[in-house]
C-alpha cells in the first residue's frame, strides 16, 4: 500500500536525523574527553614533579653537604598558575511542538471510498474502512462457539488468514488451511522436509513459517516457497507480520544463552532488539520466545524462561514485564502463545494454568479465559471481528472462544 510505503519512507527520514543527532552528540562526547584527559595528565605532571621536589628537599634537609644547600633554588613559581578550569556547557535538545494537523497536511491526503452498485445505480461513501469491531467489553464468561479437528498428532500453532480461515501447523512437515466450519482448504509442505516450528501470514495475505533446522524463514507465494531470511550464526523460532509489512523474527543462538529479537523488511535486517538501556538482557535464554506486535507498535514477547511477558516500544525500549496477576491462587505463570487484539489488548496463553491472560495495553491484568475446558493450550490468534482462536497441543484442536 502506498500509505505504508509512505510510513516507512517517512520512519527512514526521521532515523537518519535521529542518527545524524545522535553522532553529532558522541563527536562532542570526544572531544570533551579529549579536554578532559589533556587536562588529567597535565594535573598528573604537575602531582609528580610536585612529588619530586617534596623527595628533594627532604633528602636537602637530611644532608649536611653545605653544596646541595648552596645549589638549592625555589621553583614555587612555576606551580602558581594551575592549568586552567574547564567549564562546559552541555547541549541540550529542543524539541518543536508537534502539530498533528499539520502532519496530516504534510504527508499527503486520503481519498474517500466510493462505489456503485448495479441495482440501484447510486454511489456511496465511506471516511473510514472499518477493520476492527467497535470497542466492546470482555465477556465475565467467555464462550466457547466452534471446535476445530486439525488431525495433528500434536498441534504447535495457529494462524488467522482472515475472518474466515486459518492457518495452523503441527509436528509434520505441513501446513494446513480450514475455514471455520473445520473443512480442511489446502495443504503446503515446507520446502525441507523439516516440521515448522511457528507460522503467520504477511500483510499480503502470504504464508510465513520458520524452519530452525535450515535456519531460515519462508514466504508461501502462489503455493511456491521462498526462503526470505537465511541465519548463520542464530536460530529462528516465532515470527509475526507487523502492521507495516515487516517480520518479527525471535530466535537464539546454538547454544540457547543468547536470544534477540530482529525486525526484517523483506530479507533486510531493520531492527535488533537484544538489551534494555542498562545493557542487560531483555530476555532469557534457552526457551521459546512467542511473538506479536500491538496496534501501538508494541513488540510483546511471551518469555517461557523469565515466566514474563516482555513488552518494548517500537524503538525496542522496555515499557513493561507481566509476570502473572498476584491478586489470584493460580500457580507459576507460564507463558506460551501470544497475540494482541484491534483495541490492544494482549492475550497471553498460560500452558501451566491452561488458560488466558488478558491485559490492557500498559500491561495490567483485565480477566482471565479459564471456563472454555482448555488443556495445554499452544498457540492463539484473533481475527478482525474479535474471535479468538486457540490451538491444544495434545487433542490437536483448534477452539474458537467469544471473548467480547
């Protein structure tokens, strides 16, 4: 769409002056370095010759060599003038206010929609394409509405192609699509033969899925396979499409004490998010990492290791860690699966309690989803109309819940 390309061209634009600022700050971090250690080894030179002249007159008062005394001479008048002090004043960045209606003038103008239907030959018009149902409140009980039979001996994740199919994979080597009355559409293989460890579909509507013995990620384009995304030295494991078109990729390296997660546009690395700002991990090692990004351009990762939802800004800075509702008895949080809703909210699998944690954008508790009979839940998706969809690992069933 041109409205994203637009985006994007735009996120480009503001990192390069956000870049240009940033080095212009580290050349004047250098050289208020370079003034200051000058300045140190000056005040160095001076606290050893000082040094010397005090083991002089020492060793003078300490002799009766009438000729040291005779050859004796003040220097105090070369330590009357200090180096001088420096006095530094720091930049400081002024931001201009932003106005929002003159960012809409600037970057461009969006026609109305307008069609014509054949019986009665009027036309109509729409300011906005709804894409998301108007704000509801969560249910007290959520609903259970549909069961879906996916014939997985074990069944790992579930995908939302649109309001009326789904994409799932389990432990073979295929992908599978039904609609929502469980009739199976299609089937695709992975291009290695190897069993798919997570799936998602691109802003296109293609089919995405990792393969971690390959170390790569694949696009399914007219039902033929492309590996978009070749690692060397790390391992891919969940992956999300981002509201621009982007990939969220989480993966970690062989030996599981590393694990990052990288925005990809197209095969092009864009993002590496690894660390918070005190250089510490944001994430645990070893286990699995499942992935979705909020409609605020939230990243939110569901920890296994850390027991966590660890969610940061699009800029990859920590906003929040979820670590289970303290108000309640259920036992150890255990995230699984996760994914967000059109409001924001963020729907968390917990695989131990067998249920779902809902929470608000800023990352408090809402509600749970525990009265469906779920059991040893995997992965989960919601469509644009607010049905959630879950994925049982062992019965291989998808559960289609009403939540709202």
């Amino acid at each position: 769409m041109d409205i994203i390309k637009e985006g994007e061209d735009w996120h480009r634009e503001i990192n390069k002056v956000v870049d240009k600022y940033l080095s212009e700050i580290d050349e004047m971090k250098n050289k208020h370095l370079a003034a200051l250690i000058k300045l140190e080894n000056e005040v160095k030179q001076i606290t050893s010759d000082l040094k010397e002249i005090i083991l002089d007159l020492k060793r003078m008062l300490e002799s009766n060599d009438i000729s040291i005394i005779s050859a004796y001479y003040s220097r105090n008048a070369e330590f009357r003038s200090l180096p001088p002090k420096i006095s530094v004043s720091l930049p400081r960045f002024s931001p201009h206010h932003i106005h929002t209606d003159k960012l809409y003038q600037i970057f461009g103008s969006l026609s109305t929609l307008s069609f014509t239907t054949q019986e009665h030959e009027t036309t109509m018009e729409a300011s906005e394409m709804m894409t998301c149902p108007p704000k509801n409140q969560l249910l007290y009980e959520s609903k259970l509405t549909a069961t879906i039979d996916t014939r997985y001996e074990l069944l790992y994740s579930v995908t939302c192609l649109d309001d009326e199919e789904i994409w799932t994979c389990g432990d073979d080597r295929t992908m599978k699509l039904y609609n929502l009355q469980g009739k199976l559409l299609k089937t695709i293989k992975t291009k290695s033969g190897n069993i798919p460890c997570d799936i998602t579909v691109s802003r296109s509507g293609d089919l995405v899925y990792t393969d971690r013995e390959t170390r790569t990620v694949n696009i399914v384009k007219n039902e033929k396979i492309q590996e978009v995304i070749t690692l060397k030295w790390w391992i891919p494991y969940f992956v999300c499409s981002t509201l621009y078109g982007d990939l969220l990729v989480t993966m970690k390296t062989d030996d599981g004490e590393h694990s990052r997660v990288v925005r990809y546009s197209g095969s092009t690395e864009k993002q590496t998010i690894q660390f918070d700002d005190k250089g510490q991990h944001l994430y645990s090692p070893y286990f699995l990492k499942y992935i979705s990004e909020n409609r605020n351009l939230d990243i939110c990762v569901a920890d296994c290791g850390a027991h966590a939802v660890v969610v940061v800004n699009h800029a990859g800075k920590l906003r929040f860690r979820y670590t289970g509702n303290p108000s309640t008895n259920k036992g150890l949080f255990s995230p699984a699966g996760i994914t967000t809703d059109c409001q924001s909210q963020i729907l968390t699998l917990d695989n131990k309690n067998n249920c779902i944690h809902i929470l608000d954008p800023d990352g408090q508790f809402l509600h749970y989803v525990d009265n469906c009979d779920l059991h040893h839940p995997r992965g989960l998706c919601v469509n644009t109309r607010g049905d959630l969809f879950v994925a049982e690992c062992h019965s291989s069933k998808v559960k289609k819940i009403k939540y709202m």
